[in-house]
C-alpha cells in the first residue's frame, strides 16, 4: 500500500462539522466524488472522530491498531485489517478504545458515483438494498467474512489508485468499489445474522432528530415558528420543546441562532458579501441583533472574525 510519498489528507476534524452536525467537506467534487483520507491518531486522544453525518457513504479501514466506531448509537469495536461501512445520512463517530493509537483510511464517495442511470437488474437487486434501505445498518466487516481478503484487496487498490493517480485511475476507482459491493453481497447471510438490535423508542427518536435538522437545514434562512416546527415533526408546542431540550441540551431558538451564526461565520471567510447581506442570508432580519449575537457566540465582530488571521484556514 502506497502512503508515501504521497502526502494523504487527514479526515476532516470538528471545525468542518456545522451545528446539525452536518459535515460541509466536499468529498471530490461533482465529476468525481470520491476522498480519500488518512488519520494517525496517538493512545492518549480520546476523540478520533467527532459526531458528524454527511450524504455520503463512508468505509473506515482500520491500518494499525484499534477504536471504537458508533454508527447510529450502536458500538463497532474495529482492530487492525477490520473495515465498517457506514450507510448514508448516519451519525456516527470514533472513540480511543482502550488507550490504543490508531492509523486509518476513510474513503468515502456518493452513492450516484456508483449507481445505475436506470433502475435495472443491478440496481434493484443488488444497489438498492445495500444503498438506500431504511433499516440499513453499519457492516463491520472482519476476518470472518467469506470474502474478507479480497474486501481488502479492492479497499487497498483503491488507497494506491487514489494516491498514485496514474492514467485511468477514476475508472479503475468505480471498478474496486464495484468489486467491493459484490463481496458485501456475498456475506447477506453473515450481515443479517450479526445485525444488532436497536429499540423502537430509539429509532423513533433518531428520525425524529434528524429531521428536525432536515428542517432546520432546508428553513434557516427564513423566519421559523415554533408552531411551524412543532406541526412539522407531529408534536404539540409543549411536547417539541421538551423533546428538543431533551435531545438537544438547549432550546430551540438558542441552536437555531448558533445554527445560522455557524452559516454566518462560513459566508464571512469564504465569501465577499457585506455583513447586512449574510445577515439576510441567514434568517436575521435585524443587522443589529445579527451582530450582538455573533458577538455573543464568537466574541468578535462580524467585521473582526473577517479579519482575524484564521480566515486563511480553510474550513
């Protein structure tokens, strides 16, 4: 496997995680949708991977020694040549397991990358299922895979291509991700036997969460109700509200405003709009408010977070 001496990028880190917890890293882009990543990570850091979901799908290849992966609130703990597949639109996160230092590769790419123009005889029997069922769960796939070996053959391939980037190497990337689906279809039986059970409340409460932020997502730039919000997850005012601090730890005013001041800081350093205008951007119809508030959550100014040195990081 080729790690240098090519120079991998790591996997992205808390500052690229927005406050749905909504990773905003473009993995590739449009053309291409496809990362790479590699992450050494030393025995005494508890965090390896923070809470995150993103729209696309993710493989974690565990390189040299072990962590725990939670996928959805259900615990996978992964050793050496051990990978998980992590389903789209799941949180999930990494955790020092037992003081052990880690070194892994994240490959993560989008479903569209893979899947058929038409909905044919690959798509349905083979895509589908794995891709876009709702009861999907992670796969920890280890030794005891049928096809394990040549699991990491293609996950290695992949690594080497990525790095390389000889002619043809795009090609070559759809073909061992192509190869790695067909072996996760071979161990169905091994899948369904090791699927671990998560309580109906917990389910519930999951897509309750996530669509709350789907909401939130798709609406923060407008004025949001509390009734308009309440009706849309099925909830009276009362019982949203109590489901949110529950779940949440705040209101829900209080994290949609962090929610658009996160949108508001990002517009600052990677856009050249005046403030009044990301102010409007992101649901604040008074400058003046926007601007105590971004104080309040950055402890500067819109125009001094713009122009503190940072802003040549990029997010």
């Amino acid at each position: 496997m080729v790690t240098q001496p090519y120079i991998f990028t790591p996997n992205p880190s808390e500052y690229d995680i927005d406050t749905s917890l909504k990773e905003i890293t473009e993995h590739g882009d449009s053309l291409f949708p496809v990362s790479v990543y590699l992450t050494n990570h030393p025995a005494d850091q508890a965090n390896m991977i923070h809470t995150h979901w993103h729209r696309e799908l993710e493989i974690l290849y565990i390189f040299r020694g072990k962590m725990e992966i939670k996928v959805e609130g259900v615990s996978y703990i992964a050793k050496e040549g051990e990978l998980v597949f992590i389903p789209a639109n799941q949180l999930h996160e990494a955790l020092n397991y037992q003081q052990t230092a880690c070194t892994f590769f994240a490959i993560v790419f989008d479903a569209t990358f893979i899947e058929s123009r038409v909905s044919d005889l690959i798509q349905q029997s083979y895509l589908d299922p794995l891709l876009h069922s709702a009861d999907q769960q992670a796969i920890h796939i280890t030794s005891d895979f049928v096809s394990h070996m040549r699991i990491q053959q293609a996950l290695t391939h992949i690594i080497d291509l990525f790095a390389l980037k000889e002619p043809l190497y795009e090609l070559a990337i759809k073909a061992e991700l192509f190869l790695f689906i067909k072996y996760l279809c071979q161990n169905t039986q091994y899948i369904n036997r090791n699927k671990k059970p998560i309580d109906s409340k917990s389910k519930l409460n999951t897509y309750k969460c996530k669509k709350i932020l789907l909401f939130i997502e798709e609406n923060y730039q407008r004025p949001v109700t509390l009734e308009e919000v309440s009706q849309y997850i099925g909830y009276s005012k009362e019982h949203f509200c109590r489901f949110f601090k529950r779940n949440f730890q705040m209101s829900f005013f209080t994290y949609l405003n962090k929610f658009r001041i996160k949108k508001a800081e990002y517009l600052l350093l990677h856009t050249d709009l005046k403030i009044i205008e990301i102010a409007l951007e992101t649901g604040f119809d008074d400058p003046n408010y926007f601007t105590t508030l971004f104080k309040r959550e950055t402890a500067l100014t819109p125009s001094n977070y713009r122009k503190r040195p940072s802003n040549t990081t990029s997010l």
